[in-house]
C-alpha cells in the first residue's frame, strides 16, 4: 500500500474513516439484528468492502447515476442514503427507503439518485448504460456509476453493456468489485481469462486495476474516470481488487476457503490499514478515532430505534405501486 | 386526414412519427430501425428525418438494449425499444421481468419505467418455429406490465400515443402477419385508450373473443356463420393486460355461448386465462361449455399448409361454433 496522498487534509482524512466506519458499524449491527430475527431474506454484507463504496462516492458528484447490486449498503450510505429509513428497509418497514418492499437486496433512493440494490447478477449494468443514454440525450454532465462483482463479467449483460457504452461514447463507470469469489466458486473455476479489466480491451474501453483496500486509490481511480466520460471521452472500466472478509450471505459456512486467507486479507483491511495511516501521518489521534466510533455507534442506534418504532404497512396497501399511481391527495 | 386508406405498416410509422415529433424525449432504438429502415420496413425514411441520435441502431443486445430503454427511461427519457420479434425478446426477458416490472412496486413508487416496447409477433409468413410464436401470455402474467396488442388500423395508429402517455413500461405486440393489411383510418387525431376491450362487431348469437391477427380469422369465420343464419359477436380484447373483464361478460350475458380464439398454444394460454374469467363470473349466464380455439400444441412449422394447419383458422373456427349449438340442441 502507498503512503498518503500528499495534500491529504485532517478533514478529508477523518471523514474517509468516519464513512467507512458507519459502513462497519451499521452492517454488524445488521448482523446481530438477523440472528434476532428483525432482518430476514438475503443478507449480504460488505465488511471488507467499505474503501471501494467510500471511495467511490467522494469522486462523484449529487447529479451523478447509481446502479449497484445486491451487496449494496454500503454504496447507500456512502452515497448519502438516510441510515434510519435504510435500516427500516432491512427491517420491512413502510418507512424503509424502498417503501419496505425491497428489503437488504433492493435498496432505492430517488433523491440521491440510487437505482437500486439489484438481485439479478449483471442485471444493473444495461441499466446504467441507459440512464447514461438519458444523461448525454439531454445535453447532462453527469456520470452513471455502475457497481458489479467480477461474477457478474461471466454474464452477457456485461459483455452488451460494454459494447454498446463504448459505441456510443456513454459516460458509464464500470466498477468491478473483484472480491475473487461469486458466491463460492472462485475466479479461476468460473472464468478462462481472471484479469477482469483485460476484457475491456475486446471493447476498446479504457480500464485499470485498482487497490480497492485502498480508499485513495479508490478515489483517485474514480475522479479520473469521471473526469474521463464527463469529458465525452466514454466509459471507463475499474477493476478494483477487494475481499470479502464474512460470509456471502448469512447461510454461507465457507467451505470454498482458507481461514487462512481470510486471516491475511483481514491484515489489510481497508478501516484497519486507514487508521494505522492516519494516526501515522499525525492526522488523527486516538480521541479522534474514539469520537468517530462514538458517533457512529449513536447513529447506528438512532437508526435501529428509527426502524424498530416504525409501524407496519397496512396488508390493504399490498397491491399498491404495482402500477404508478394517480397523485394521491 | 380522416377516412384515408393506409397499411398497418403505415399507421405504425405514422405514429412514431407524430410522437417524435410530439416530445423530444421520445427516440427509437433497436435491430435495423435505421439505415435498414426496420425489418418490417416500419422505420423506413426515419433516420433521415431525425436523425442518429433519436434513430438508434442497436448492436444483436437484446438485454442490453431493452436494459438500457430501461434506464433511459428512469433517466427522463420516452424510449421505444423495438424488438424483431416476441422470439428475439427472450433474450431480454431478464431486464423486462425482473427490472422493468418491478422497479415501481420495489422502490416504494419511488421510480417508474415509461418505456415502450414493441415487438412483431405471430405466425402467417413462413418463417418457422424461431420467428412466428405468439407468446403475449407469458408477458401478460406479469404484474407491473402493460400489454397491448392492436389489430386494427385505428389502434395501430393511436395505440403508441397512449402507451407513451403512461408512466408504466407497456409492450406493444404488432402481428406479423398484419403489416401488409390496408384499411380504413377514421381519425389519425383521435384519442384512443390504452386500456378496454372493444366490440368489433355485434351479433346476438355467440361472441367470439379474440386479439391480434386473430380477429380478422373470426371476421371471416362470423361471416361464414351468418350465412347459416348464426349472428356473432366479436369482441377484441386490445389490452391483455390488464383484461376487460367487464365487456366480454356483458356479451357473454346477451349471446349466452363463448368460444375464445388464440394464436397461442392452449396450455397455459390467455384463452384459458379468459374462459376461466367467464367461467367464476358469468358461468349461469352460460347455455354451452366455453369453448377454445387455440394454435395446435407444436412449434409453427415452415410449410405453408402446415403452418396454416397449426393455426386457429376460420374453418376450426366456424366449426367449434356449430357444435356448440349442436351439442346444446
């Protein structure tokens, strides 16, 4: 891993750790509530994960497009999605930010313009393509930022997508989370060609390979390839290598993995290699790092009481948002 | 313009015309609408109307394309996607199933997905078992779709306006076999619903229900059955999702016998879906079992007078009609 960067602020700093860590927070918080029986479905959590979302959002703007994918909490709450409306979505809840019909796989959010948790592997990566479309057709700046696991680039959706972005010069960002396992099958049993960025070669989309361990590189990786498509230069693809450090879901006992490198993936994970940094470089002392886990903690609890004080959505109203509604008065 | 002689063909193009004309938002994208000027000739000449960026040739994507008429939509654009054929929309069926009926109800009425898709369906030219199914029902078991099926020159010409007006993803089905068929076109102006069956011809005897290509086999059909003095009533469902309950009761309330004709398999059809609607709502009114006559449980073969074999023809039409007065007297 690479020293900070050299204009790195205290402030930029504290607020990369203070993102992750609700991140961190929120989802163990998430755990304990589905053995509790208060989540339930598919729970999927991104511990491991959290440079990539973090980084990510800081380079992008509120105009920007997002479309992620099943394992999405963290990409919400980095991206500035309400922590007590999320955690009412896990919960079921009407107050969710989905309405409670979505659940941990299907997290929306218009006002920050989140296109959703999606529960189909590849199923995002057209979409992005399109609200991008949407973006140039109307003479808009702004970028669609699609999430995906390398899973996803043994789907067709994947090869389409890249095809037609590159065509038509769309301002997509293709973000790969390379965490090496779908599910349990590792990269190497599913895919002839491991190195996910070299495919983008076959479509003439710029790529890199990223530390995504490494929120700044995450950043820097992402500001140049907005820079890039703003620029009506056309998609990027970034392939950012990252581990997943719990279970694909929680009815996931692991048997495709080492304890062992879970242990050494764990050793540079990204909010223990960040705060080691930090106190290093003299930007944030242990007070500061208490503070963050503090306010975090109170956050997470806010956001839980939020949930659990909500009310149920009336059984009449199942059928509703089926279809689009007249303006109710 | 009222009272003008024009093809299927010709209504079609006309009402892309007017609705490009009509909203800039609105474009067309799919295989060959451009320079080939559609494979159907439906598009011809529009390129150079408006131009590449609202005339999009699309690579063979399928699920990228119809994905990204997907998410042009939920970025504020009108798309309309066009698809050669119902068979060539299997490809896509992932994005139409699982993103574009679904985004409304799972994101709490948060997002909706005005896109239009059209696709040739039905057999009648020839082109064997990969190019001539007719496989509306399977689109119209999903809730949060629309679908429409015009068969006359009026609906071919106000039925995309319509569709356009609404704020729900509406797949439009446009008969093969229809395209060369002229007629008369009352109104171009007219405003014509998306939704309600409509009588296409009065009788008091039988009532024939029917969509698509199919009603002009139970016009030929009630023609013959005049002549032995049987007077059938000819109901065009148009929309086969949501269906008209109400208006195929009525007449099956009045000619108190019913034989459903459907260019798809019987299995699983819409003339099942429909017989059992008259059957839990109008069973008393009922002097003769519902009746079905459906294409025969193969895949359409390329001969012609096998092809025409499969298919729910006047003569198995008129014939199953005759016996349910036979059976009754």
């Amino acid at each position: 891993m690479s020293g900070l960067p050299e204009h790195l602020t205290r402030e930029h700093g504290l607020r990369l750790l203070r993102e992750m860590l609700r991140i961190r927070q929120f989802e163990d918080r998430c755990a304990e509530l589905y053995g509790a029986g208060h989540i339930r479905g598919f729970l999927h959590l991104c511990d491991g994960e959290e440079a990539i979302a973090v980084g990510t959002m800081q380079a992008l703007g509120r105009g920007d497009a997002i479309v992620s994918t099943y394992r999405e909490h963290g990409h919400a709450l980095a991206r500035g999605v309400a922590m007590g409306p999320l955690m009412a979505e896990l919960y079921g809840k009407q107050a969710g930010c989905s309405g409670g019909r979505g659940g941990s796989m299907h997290i929306f959010d218009a006002a920050t313009r989140f296109y959703g948790g999606n529960g189909i592997v590849g199923g995002g990566l057209p979409l992005a393509v399109g609200l991008a479309l949407a973006e140039t057709l109307q003479g808009r700046n702004a970028v669609a930022a699609c999430f995906f696991g390398e899973g996803a680039a043994a789907e067709g959706e994947f090869h389409e997508s890249l095809n037609l972005a590159a065509l038509w010069r769309l301002p997509v960002l293709f973000l790969c989370e390379n965490n090496l396992y779908a599910m349990g099958t590792a990269l190497a049993r599913s895919e002839s060609q491991t190195d996910i960025h070299a495919k983008a070669a076959a479509y003439a989309v710029r790529a890199a390979v990223v530390d995504g361990m490494d929120v700044f590189a995450v950043e820097a990786a992402v500001r140049s390839a907005a820079e890039h498509a703003r620029a009506g230069q056309g998609p990027s693809l970034l392939e950012f290598r990252t581990y997943r450090l719990r279970a694909h879901s929680m009815f996931d006992a692991q048997l495709y993995r080492d304890k062992a490198e879970v242990e050494e993936w764990r050793q540079r994970g990204p909010l223990t290699t960040l705060t080691t940094r930090l106190k290093a470089a003299g930007l944030m002392t242990e007070d500061d790092f208490q503070r963050l886990q503090h306010e975090a903690d109170a956050e997470v609890q806010a956001a839980v009481q939020f949930a659990a004080d909500a009310p149920w959505e009336p059984v009449e109203d199942l059928a509703r948002h089926v279809y689009a509604e007249e303006v109710r008065s | 313009m009222s009272g003008t002689r024009i093809t299927y063909r010709e209504a079609v193009k006309q009402a892309l015309r007017e609705a490009l004309h009509a909203d800039p938002r609105v474009f067309l994208m799919g295989e060959d609408v451009g320079k080939y000027g559609g494979c159907f000739a439906v598009s011809k000449g529009l390129l150079d109307e408006f131009g590449e960026a609202r005339i999009r040739d699309t690579p063979l994507s399928e699920s990228a394309f119809v994905g990204a008429g997907i998410g042009a939509a939920l970025g504020g654009l009108r798309p309309i996607v066009e698809v050669m054929t119902v068979n060539f929309s299997l490809l896509a069926l992932d994005q139409i199933v699982n993103t574009a009926a679904t985004l409304s109800h799972m994101s709490g009425g948060q997002f909706h997905v005005p896109v239009v898709i059209r696709m040739a369906t039905g057999a009648g030219r020839q082109l064997a078992a990969q190019h001539s199914h007719s496989l509306e029902a399977w689109y119209a078991h999903v809730p949060g779709l629309r679908v429409v099926e015009p068969a006359t020159i009026d609906d071919a010409r106000g039925m995309l306006r319509a569709a356009l007006a609404s704020p729900d993803p509406v797949i439009i089905f446009e008969p093969i076999s229809l395209y060369n068929m002229d007629g008369e076109l009352t109104d171009a102006a007219a405003a014509v619903r998306l939704e309600g069956a409509r009588v296409h011809r009065a009788g008091r005897d039988v009532t024939l229900v029917t969509y698509g290509a199919s009603l002009w086999r139970c016009v030929t059909a009630a023609d013959t059955l005049a002549a032995d003095g049987i007077e059938a009533e000819i109901i065009d469902l148009r929309s086969l999702r949501p269906l008209d309950d109400a208006t195929v009761l009525a007449s099956v309330h009045r000619t108190r016998r019913v034989v459903i004709v459907d260019e798809g398999w019987r299995t699983g059809s819409l003339a099942a879906e429909v017989g059992l609607r008259i059957v839990e709502q109008g069973f008393y009114d009922l002097d003769a079992p519902v009746a079905r006559v459906c294409a025969e449980e193969v895949p359409i073969p390329y001969p012609k007078h096998l092809e025409d074999a499969a298919l729910p023809g006047p003569e198995r039409i008129v014939a199953t009609v005759r016996r349910l007065f036979s059976d009754v007297q």
